[in-house]
C-alpha cells in the first residue's frame, strides 16, 4: 500500500528545492534521507565527532562534522548547523524530532537565512510550545482542554492556593515549556502544594531554563491518545487516525498502537475532524500531533508537537501515507497528495521502542554492538541505525531501534510482534527487548485500554514480587 501511494506520489511532484541538510542522528536521520532519496534530493548529514560512522553519514551525498560529541556544542547548536548548510550549498533543512525540531529561534533563523525549513513557521511553534498557550489557542478552536489555571501561576502563594482550590485536587504543576515527563509534580493535599510548586519551578528552571509552570486537574486513569495531522499551504488539513501511547513510564513512551483499542470510532472521528479544524484556524502548516488524555468517554487536549513524532511508523503502517515524503513535498509548496475522504485505516499496528537501556532497572548501556539481527517477513518493520560494531556514545538518547508489526487485527499484530521480538538479536549492550517481551505477553496488554499509570504499578508489583 504504501509503495504503491509513493509511486502515484512521486510522479506528481516536482521538487522546488533539491538539497536538505538532515539536522539530527541515528534512526530519524536515516529515515528522512530515505524519504530524500525517494523524491531525488540530495542529501547533507551534519553529525558529531561521536558520529562519524552512522549508516546516514555514510550515504549522505555531503557530510560535514559540526563539533564535538556534546549535543550543546553540535545537534543543539543553530550557527554550527547554519554554516554547515552555508559551506554545503543546502536549500532546506529538516530538523526530525528532538534537538532543535521545536526550535522557534532555530526554525526563524533557518527561515532568515534564505532556506526552507522543514516544519512550521516559528510563530505556530511559539504559539503551540507553550502549553498555556496552546490551550488557551485549542480552546477557542473548539478543541477540549483538561480543566485548569487559564495561565502560569503567579509567585503569590497566596493566589496559588485560591487557584489550587478551583481546579481541585489532585492536580498537577507542570512546565509551561519542556516535556519528556520532566518538570511535572503531582499534588493530592493541600498542605503538599507550595514545596511541589517549588520544586517543579526549580526542576522547570534547570531543565528547560524557564520556571513558569501552571495547574492542571490530576486524571487518575486517563490513557494518552493522539491524532496525527497534514496541513498543507493550501488550507488543506487533514488527520490520519489516532494512535495509543499509554504504555509508559515516567511519561517516556515504550509501545505505541493504532487504532486505540475499545475507544468507539465516532469519538474517535470527531476528535480527529476538530485537530484538521484547529489546524485551519490557526493557519498550521505541515505534520504535527495533537495529544490528549482519555477518560469516562471523554478527551482533553495536552499539548500539541510541532514535528514528526517517533512513533509515526505506525500511522504509516495502516495508511499506506509516507509522513516524511509529506513533510518535504508540503514545505516546497505542494498541496497535500490526498484528501480526508482517501484515507481508510487497513489493520492493526503496534510499535515497540527498543532503547539502550537495563530492561528493569532502565540505567543507560552504551557500548559496542557485537552482534545485530534485525527481524523481518510480512508486516514487520524496523527503523534503526544499528549494526554489528557500531558503538552506543553515551551523549544521546537511548532509543536505538523501532520495531513495527502490521496485522489484519490487534490479535494478529500482537502476534507478529512477539515473534519479532524473539527474533530480534542485540548483543553487547542491554536493552529494552526482554521488558517488551513481557509486556506484549501481559494479560491485561492483551487485552487492550490500559491506562498511562500501568506500567508504573506493573513494574513496582514486579519489585515487590517474593
């Protein structure tokens, strides 16, 4: 299916600009210079000094090291990526997800410079990376909210308590700015709430250099659903389905899917059709995703990512849509290649993010790959930049692998993905693979709609186990 849309695709188009520098590494790199070389553009991989040997750097038509293996002083630097995209020749660049992806400086200064940059404008990036204001945005496109202070709260503890009793407890402090489960404090009494403000305002500070945080009502089985979007310069937008990222921990997802499991399609339809609104109203452009939290039948907008996110494999998977090809061909002026009416999600699809990791203790395992076995058969796939020797540096994150099954049902892409996963080899490093092997096998898994706190008590009763 999707071969089949990228042919009908590519001999549609025809690219305005015909060189992207790929400003980010490892799977997400190789994965747009994929997306690149099926549209016929040149490729520039800018890498660290740590980076040397990645598979996308090695295959870039252009490579330029642009600093040393710390990512301040490399991947997050905005003049080292623009010179590079200077000395290169580039025309556009794509920022993939992390680092500088939701950059506004970074996606204005690329912007100034002359290039196209892959994404939205900085303004919709200012606009929806602040939290408060992305639901202060959302709400007035109609798009629900989970219920808290209308703005940051004030340095007053005073007005802090009296807007604490309005939202009502448990709630939670959470940073206007950041994410990645950091920077978020639950409070369930009264008395806990000054130190728990303080604390996430130090936290908020030291991890994003922003203090500000804000209220929000606490939801104590909520599940993390999120919709996919398009939106082209046209004012076409579109949404492609709705993806289930509740298995987590510490708000760090491990196993996606799509379609959420025991959630009616017309909640779902009509949740997706208000995000295409949103996008209209207020004039997004490109691929982003609209997350919420899900409980008793009803949805409250979170946050908005200005970017592709990792797991948009498996939104791929079941719509037959490249969303890379579709981020490049929307930035140089195309209208979208297909209408809301075309889209019809074919099957179940699961992903698992394997990461260099301890699979108990999560404690980061870089080092040397001694051997690598990558699954494959129908409906299996696997985006990685691993191979036999490649050596982990221990300056990045530790994702290293997504795995991806597609079946006709859940049952069956469950299926398909414990056979992956028994046939996916890493040796030299821990990883995450024997955690998912358990969870894909856990009854209450199988059975579908768990909810974001699951895994967490999954794990403590596991510790507490005789």
């Amino acid at each position: 299916m999707l071969e089949t849309r990228c042919l009908k695709l590519k001999e549609m188009i025809k690219m305005k600009f015909n060189s992207v520098l790929i400003a980010n590494r490892g799977e997400i790199a190789l994965r747009i210079m994929r997306a690149c070389r099926f549209l016929g553009l040149k490729t520039i991989a800018v890498y660290s000094e740590a980076d040397k040997q990645l598979a996308h750097v090695q295959m870039a038509d252009t490579a330029l090291c642009i600093g040393p293996p710390n990512p301040g002083d490399s991947y997050l630097s905005r003049d080292s990526i623009l010179v590079a995209a200077k000395l290169t020749g580039a025309q556009a660049v794509h920022p993939g997800y992390g680092f500088l992806s939701e950059d506004s400086l970074f996606s204005q200064a690329v912007q100034g410079a002359g290039l196209t940059f892959v994404g939205p404008s900085a303004d919709a990036i200012d606009r929806i990376g602040d939290k408060i204001r992305a639901k202060q945005v959302m709400a007035k496109a109609g798009v629900p909210c989970v219920p808290g202070s209308e703005d940051m709260i004030p340095d007053d503890i005073g007005e802090c308590k009296k807007i604490a009793d309005q939202v009502g407890f448990p709630l939670m402090i959470k940073a206007v700015s950041g994410g990645g489960g950091r920077g978020m404090r639950i409070v369930r009494q009264p008395k806990d709430l000054v130190n728990a403000i303080l604390v996430t305002r130090q936290e908020a500070a030291n991890a994003f250099g922003r203090s500000d945080v804000y209220m929000e009502r606490f939801l104590e089985h909520p599940r993390h659903i999120e919709i996919q979007v398009l939106a082209d310069t046209f004012g076409n937008a579109i949404w492609l389905g709705a993806r289930d990222c509740s298995m987590q921990r510490r708000h760090q997802k491990l196993i996606e899917e799509t379609p959420p499991p025991h959630i009616p399609q017309d909640l779902i339809a009509t949740l997706g059709e208000q995000c295409a609104n949103a996008c209209k109203k207020i004039n997004y452009i490109g691929a982003g995703t609209f997350e919420f939290l899900y409980e008793d039948g009803q949805f409250y907008f979170i946050e908005m990512n200005t970017r592709l996110q990792v797991e948009h494999p498996v939104t791929e998977m079941v719509t037959g849509i490249d969303i890379v090809v579709e981020q490049l061909t929307i930035a140089q002026g195309d209208p979208l290649s297909v209408t809301q009416e075309e889209i019809r999600p074919t099957g179940h699809a699961i992903e698992c993010r394997i990461n260099a990791e301890h699979p108990w203790k999560f404690l980061p395992s870089p080092g040397r790959i001694k051997k690598w076995y990558s699954p494959g058969g129908p409906g299996v796939r696997v985006d990685s930049h691993l191979y036999e020797n490649y050596n982990i540096p221990p300056n990045y994150d530790s994702l290293i692998a997504k795995l991806i099954t597609l079946g006709s049902d859940r049952n069956d892409a469950l299926n398909r993905m414990k056979a992956a996963l028994n046939e996916m080899q890493i040796e030299g490093i821990d990883t995450t693979i024997a955690l998912q092997k358990a969870l894909i096998q856990d009854p209450d898994f199988q059975k579908g709609g768990i909810d974001i706190h699951y895994l967490d008590h999954w794990l403590e009763n596991k510790r507490n186990r005789p």
